[in-house]
C-alpha cells in the first residue's frame, strides 16, 4: 500500500494495484501500518482505509490516535477513555475501571 497527493491536493491510496481517490484535500495527519491507513478528515474524525475498502471508524473528534497489532488506538473527548477499533467493532478501555478492578482482585 501507497498513499500519494496530486498537484490538485487530492490523496490517493495505491493499494493492490488499484489507485483509490480518498479524499479532494491532503490530511493533516495519517498513519499506516501493515494493510491499514487512518487519517484525520476535514472534522478531525478517523475514517481509514483497509484491504481495499474506505472506512469511517469514529463518529466523535479524535484527540490522539496510534497503530497497534491491526487495531487503531483513539482519544476522543478526553484522554481518560480509550478506544480500540479492530475489524470494524469499537472497544472502551478506562484505565481507572482497570485500576479498580486489579485493587479489588488484590482485597481477596
């Protein structure tokens, strides 16, 4: 996979020898990893692009986002709730539930 712009700032993606009109502006930040690209729209949303099909994968602002092992790893709103993208399905992740939760597994 390939992600290029033209001279009339459109972003493109190469991908199994097909080139792919994402978007008619060039983001501002985009990441990729193995067969997986995210970047940040017009709006600050994740939309991503993955074996060969365009995604939209937040429907909120992202703060911050990573690559991880095929997952995508996003802030939105605030840093104190992570989300995890994989394959389609979001997941929560809070760190203090997590704190929580190993404090009452240390009362037993």
């Amino acid at each position: 996979m390939m992600v290029f712009a033209d001279q009339g700032n459109k972003f493109f993606v190469f991908y199994k020898g097909v080139k792919t009109q994402l978007e008619s502006y060039i983001p501002t930040d985009y990441k990729m990893d193995d067969d997986i690209l995210v970047y940040k729209d017009l709006y600050g949303k994740l939309k991503g692009f993955k074996n060969g099909v365009k995604l939209d994968i937040s429907s909120q602002i992202a703060i911050e986002f990573e690559l991880q092992n095929h997952c995508i790893i996003y802030y939105d709103r605030t840093k104190a709730l992570k989300k995890v993208w994989y394959e389609g399905i979001e997941y929560f992740y809070n760190e203090e539930d997590v704190e929580r939760s190993e404090k009452k597994e240390q009362r037993y």
